[in-house]
C-alpha cells in the first residue's frame, strides 16, 4: 500500500510518451567538411529534444525547438564521411525512442555530399 491507499489492491501506472516523428529535413544535403545551419519538420517534438543521426557520423549543435513541429540546428559533416543519406532522427528529453517516419513519400534524412 502507498500513502493513504486503502483497498488493498496494487495500483497500476501507465507511463505514456508521445514519440517525436521527423518527417523532413531541409535543406535535404550537406557537404563534407561543413557546418549547415537546417531545420527538421515533423510532429511532436518538446523542448531539450536532440537531434541525431542513426549512423553516428554527423553531429547536431545549437538545437533549439522552434515548436512542437520544427526544429533548428546546425549539421557537422566531418570532411571523410561517407557520402549518400543520413537518417535523422529525434529523442525528446523523457527518453522515449523517436520514430523513423522516413518511407517512399516523406525523408527524414540529410544526404552528404562532396
């Protein structure tokens, strides 16, 4: 029993997030080498949300949540990373997994280039 809790029964709490899903990142490319200033549309993100890509290669600073549909940051691209897509993806601050909306009619994915 918690507290003042008086029927005897274990009490059930369902803890909820509501995944960010980025839907789009413009501009959609980035060279090697370079720091671009971008902004990821999507749904659902909350402020201290990071921005990451799933492959590990670029790195995203200055990140700010403009609204729970956009956000703002600048793109690292190191001057020996691979060309071709990148998969960006959003963790808001509870932790919660983002979901990789990427599919034929929407990308959330930066593609680097030389």
């Amino acid at each position: 029993l918690a507290g003042t809790d008086t029927n005897a029964l274990r009490d059930v709490f369902v803890i909820a997030w509501r995944e960010p899903a980025p839907t789009s990142v413009n501009p959609s490319s980035a060279s090697r080498g370079s720091t671009t200033p971008v902004t990821i549309n999507g749904s659902r993100f909350e402020t201290g949300a990071k921005v990451y890509d799933v492959s590990g290669v670029l790195s995203f600073t200055n990140v700010v949540v403009q609204s729970t549909t956009q956000i703002t940051a600048e793109v690292t691209v190191p001057a020996g990373a691979p060309l071709g897509l990148r998969w960006v993806n959003v963790q808001n601050p509870d932790g919660g997994p983002g979901v990789d909306s990427g599919s034929l009619n929407s990308c959330n994915c930066l593609t680097v280039t030389n």
